[in-house]
C-alpha cells in the first residue's frame, strides 16, 4: 500500500511583487478562510497549482468565467472608490477557451 501524502494548500498569487498572473481556471472554493473568502485554482503552465484569493472586485468579475477557460489577471494597483473615499485593489480580468493541443500560447 502507498505511503499517505499530507495534503496542503497551494501557493497564492503575490499580485504586489508579481502583476501579472496566467492559468487555466480548474476550480473554486468557497468560504475559505477566516474572512470566509473565495479561492479560485489555476494550472499553471508548468503544472503547478496556484490559488488567487477572491474579493469584491475579482469576484464580481469571475461570475462569467468557467472552468477551463484560460485566464490573464493584471493588478492595476491600489485605487480610490469614487462613492466611498475608500481604497481598493484593483484588476483588469481576461479570458479565452483553454487551447487543448497547446494550453499556453506565448503573448
């Protein structure tokens, strides 16, 4: 019988040292956390997984992505709502139907 493999969570994207960040979306948690947050999971193209904590802004825009699609985010940085005064990370959220004979095109 196989040995047992502790199972831990994958990384998280560091969208303040990394703006950039590109995967196939192949999952999503929900209420995770202490701040009962979503966490969306990628492939990446090395084959590693990598989560990306959701908010208010990456939620909303992730209502109309689906599982394996192909998805770009880029951090805009901290912004200030125009209703509240108050600050906020920022993202600008792409998508594409994954590629299967070659899931990472060079952009």
């Amino acid at each position: 019988m196989a040995d047992w493999q502790k199972v831990e969570m994958s990384p998280t994207w560091d969208y303040e040292n990394e703006k950039e960040f590109t995967g196939i979306y192949i999952s999503k948690e929900v209420e995770v956390g202490p701040n009962k947050s979503n966490l969306y999971n990628f492939k990446k193209s090395d084959g590693s997984v990598m989560g990306v904590w959701g908010g208010t802004i990456l939620d909303n825009r992730f209502k109309g992505i689906n599982v394996g699609e192909e998805v770009k985010i880029v951090y805009l940085g901290m912004e200030k709502s125009e209703k509240t005064g108050r600050g906020y990370h920022n993202f600008e959220l792409y998508h594409r139907p994954a590629q299967p004979e070659n899931e990472f095109e060079k952009d």
